[in-house]
C-alpha cells in the first residue's frame, strides 16, 4: 500500500528505510523525499517507523562526540599579491566639423526635375 502518494513511496520502502537505520521521518525523507511535499503521509511514516529500542535510534555520547568534533581544516593556500594594473589612458577625440559642400549633378538634377514639373503645373 502506498504510504506517499506524492513521491509513490510504499509501505515495504519505509520499511527497508527503518531496516537500513532510519528512525525518524525526517531520516525517510532524506533517503526518498517521502513526507517532504504536501507532508500529510508524516504521521503514517512516523507509525510504520514505530519506537525502537533506544540502543538503535539515539546515536551514542561516542557518535555524538565524533559527529560534533571539528574535523582539521587545511591551512589556507596563501593568497598571491594583487596585480596593480596601469590606469587607463584618457583620449581626447576632435569632433570633425561637418562637410558643407554642394553636389552639383544632384542640384542640377533637382532643379530640371523642379523645372519639368512647374512647367506642366503651368500648362
């Protein structure tokens, strides 16, 4: 029978789960994300999981010690100098003046075709 319906999680899974050392939902959840989603299949996993003998479930002083003792953390590599990088050079760019010189074939094309059509205006 499914236990999770969101994660398709059964009852024979949550069992293998508490066989492999989960005592807790949250231990289930962290093995199948069962529970972890709309979380209304907690209390049936919490019922599948039962109370089990205090020897089995709760780590002993030795486990916590181990657990809770910082592990050495290597030395930090040394960091090497910062490069120092040459400002950057400012540039100072002319705006050219604009080019101000007539076309002549255009203008004269303009003025015969200006010519062409006042003329027939007129007529």
């Amino acid at each position: 029978m499914y236990v999770c319906h969101c994660f398709g999680i059964t009852e024979a899974q949550v069992h293998a789960h508490k066989e492999a050392g989960a005592c807790t939902p949250r231990e289930v959840a962290s093995a199948c994300k069962a529970g972890t989603d709309c979380g209304s299949c907690v209390r049936r996993i919490q019922a599948l999981l039962g109370r089990e003998p205090a020897a089995r479930c709760k780590p002993s002083r030795e486990d916590l010690q181990t657990r809770l003792t910082p592990t050495a953390k290597p030395a930090p590599a040394a960091r090497p100098a910062p490069v120092s990088r040459p400002a950057p050079a400012v540039v100072a760019v002319a705006t050219p003046a604009p080019v101000t010189r007539p076309v002549p074939a255009v203008a004269a094309a303009v003025g015969k075709a200006v010519g062409t059509v006042s003329a027939s205006v007129a007529a």
